[in-house]
C-alpha cells in the first residue's frame, strides 16, 4: 500500500467509529411507511391468531368421542370464519372453516375428505392424531414478542405483519438529511449550451440517484465557484440544513482545489487520502460540527467512493445496519496487475464469469453504466485470466 494512505478498511472503521444516528424519529401511516426505517424495537400486542382455529375445511370433534371406526355423530353447529361458536355439546361434531374459531371442548379437526355425510349428521372415516389440523392461539405471534427490530427498513410484509397488530401508524426514522454541494468553474447544469471548457455536471445525478435510492432525503445546493467564499458560503449553508454534507471535487491538492481548506477553516479533516482505486482523495471530517465526505471530482470516483465508503456511514447514521453486501465469487475473464491501492473494477458477468470494461480510468463514466457490479482488487494481488475474484453486484449495492 502507498506510504501515507489510509486502507479502505479503516477509512470504513474510522467513519463508523465516529458515526451516530443522526435522523430522529416520527409517526406516519402505515400505507406509506414502505422503505422506512423503525426507530424502536416493536412489540406484538395482540395474540395471533387470536384464538386456536381450524386450518382446514371439515369437522371439529373430541377426540374421545371417537371410540370405533366409521362412527357417526350428530352435527351441532356450523361454524364459518368471522362467527364466534358456541362450546361443542359432548358427543357431537361441529361443521368448520379454514381460519374459524376452534369451540370450546374441541380438539381435533377432522378435514372434511376423511368425513361423510349422512343422515344423522357426519361420519368420521379416518380419525386423525388428536389436536391434528388446529392452529393454535399465539402460534404466529405472541403478545410482548419483539416482531421487527430497530433498524429494519420496512417491506412489503413488514407491513402487513404490522397490520395484523391493529397499528395504523408506525414510529420511523426521518430520513436522513444529506446536502450535495458540487464544485467547479467548468460545470455546467445539463439543458443549458456546453461553452469551450464546459462540462456537464454528471456527479450531481449519480448522487441524487444513489441518495434516493437509498432512502435518504437530498438537500441540493448546486455548484460552488472556484472560489474560497462561495465554496464557504456552501458548505456553511450545508451544515445548517442537513444532516450529513457530501461534496464532489475540490479535495485534492491543486491551487483551485478549495474544499479541504475551507473544510479545515470551519470545522476539521479527520481523514484524507485513501488507497483507493479510484477515488484516492477521499476526504471525512466535520463542517460545523456537520459530519462531511469529501469526494472526488471524477465521475467514477465519486460512483465507487460513495458506493464503498460512504455508504456504510450513511446507513449508520440512519439508524441501519452498516455492513457492506457480501461479495459473491466468480471466475475472472481477464487478467490485471495489482496496485499499491484497493481497486475496484467495473465489470459485467456472463455466463463464463466476469469481463471488465476496457477503460478503468476513473473519468470513462460509460464503464459504470456498461457494468453489472465491482470487481474487488486487493493490494497488491495480481489477477490471471481464470482465477477466482470477489464481485460486488449492482443490487447489492444500490438496495436500501
């Protein structure tokens, strides 16, 4: 590793260790509550089901009541899902409904294929194992029991198993505020004529669309000047209207490089410089006292840095768990000399194994539409065509 670079392990340690949850909580609906993060623990109220009830069609009985085979017994009652029963008269079977109330005194449901029906009421032609085809009170959840943890972003069945407790609303995290302030002279918004040294401002979409598709809510403060009093005017604006402040470009060390310093001016830089491929000047600290990630200005590495890095403290401090998705193994198609940094190259997966993009230089932004995911390049590890290397799939990144 190049002398003077911090390790992509413990830049990622290093931000974590000075991450906290930084949104705080809120009640919404639970019909809009998908994709939000629980703020507490929550605890079943409600038994359920509520009650033991039949899981099949067919008849409720006591097993005892069944002394020889083919008996017959007198149907009593006709028990549907949604009607309380009456307690079950000894001696006699009750008509029952998948999801109706078991009656008091009844042990078994026999379904109705092993059942006929005749004249004087019902015959059991198979008896099955006493308490067989009843779903008993508290089997799914008990009342007290921890049904979703603190941290868990909702789905589509979390949210019906909220329902089933009778909750309307949900106690969530607000989303995390993140400001993205872009900066350069040569940038331009996309819709406006590009003029000679020009470029369109590409990062700021790569961001929005990474932030929002995380969960997060996006305060847009557009570009900063090359200059130290709109760079300050920017990030002071940032601290007092988010969260967490990302900036892309200004961090390295050229004369119009002015965020580091600023940043330094109003608050401090905790970490700068990381042996990372590409995105090598990756800056962490505080704008006052607003944690701030300072990425490059090239478009791929704004994509992998924030992707790698900053990720896991954004989720951390959302109030999610921060672990990176694991890499899956595959069989590299190519072959690439290793790096005093951590390299992480685009690549897309084919039914043999991996091929990368042709061009890994961290400014060729079409390699990261034309990937699938990460190729993971350790330190100094040679690939050969045919090894083994860890792959980091789009999915797992972007999911929230």
């Amino acid at each position: 590793m190049a002398q003077g670079l911090v390790s992509v392990a413990d830049a990622v340690a290093q931000l974590l260790r000075n991450s906290r949850v930084l949104a705080g909580s809120e009640n919404v609906s639970l019909l809009s509550s998908l994709g939000r993060v629980v703020a507490a623990d929550i605890e079943g109220v409600l038994a359920v089901p509520p009650a033991d009830n039949s899981s099949m069609d067919g008849y409720a009985i006591r097993h005892a009541d069944i002394n020889k085979p083919e008996q017959a017994l007198p149907v009593s009652q006709r028990i549907a899902a949604g009607h309380p029963p009456q307690a079950l008269a000894a001696g006699t079977a009750a008509r029952i409904f998948t999801g109706a109330e078991i009656p008091a005194g009844a042990d078994t449901v026999v379904m109705q294929e092993d059942c006929e029906a005749v004249e004087s009421g019902v015959r059991i032609r198979q008896l099955p194992e006493i308490g067989a085809n009843l779903r008993r009170r508290g089997q799914d959840i008990q009342a007290g029991q921890r049904i979703l943890p603190a941290g868990q972003r909702l789905r589509p069945q979390d949210m019906g198993l909220l329902a089933s407790q009778g909750m309307s609303q949900v106690t969530v995290r607000q989303r995390l505020k993140v400001a993205v302030l872009s900066t350069g002279d040569e940038l331009i918004e996309p819709g406006a004529p590009v003029q000679p040294g020009q470029i369109y401002n590409s990062n700021r979409y790569t961001l929005h669309g990474l932030l929002s598709g995380w969960g997060f809510e996006v305060v847009d403060l557009g570009i900063a000047a090359d200059t130290t009093e709109a760079v300050r005017d920017g990030l002071s604006k940032a601290a007092e209207l988010a969260d967490v402040i990302i900036t892309s470009g200004g961090v390295s060390v050229g004369e119009e490089d002015h965020v580091k310093a600023v940043v330094e001016s109003l608050g401090a830089i905790d970490l700068w410089r990381i042996a990372i491929k590409p995105g090598k000047p990756f800056a962490f600290g505080k704008v006052q006292g607003t944690p701030f990630l300072g990425l490059p200005g090239n478009p791929v590495s704004v994509f992998v840095t924030l992707l790698i890095i900053g990720r896991p403290f954004l989720f951390a401090c959302q109030g999610l768990p921060a672990g990176q998705p694991h890499a899956s193994l595959h069989t590299a198609l190519f072959s690439k000399p290793g790096s005093t940094r951590e390299d992480y190259l685009r690549a897309r997966l084919t039914s043999a194994g991996l091929e990368l993009f042709a061009s890994q230089s961290s400014g060729v932004l079409t390699s990261t539409s034309w990937a699938d995911g990460l190729v993971r390049q350790p330190v100094g590890v040679d690939i050969a065509h045919g090894d083994t290397v860890e792959f980091l799939p789009y999915p797992a990144l972007f999911s929230a």
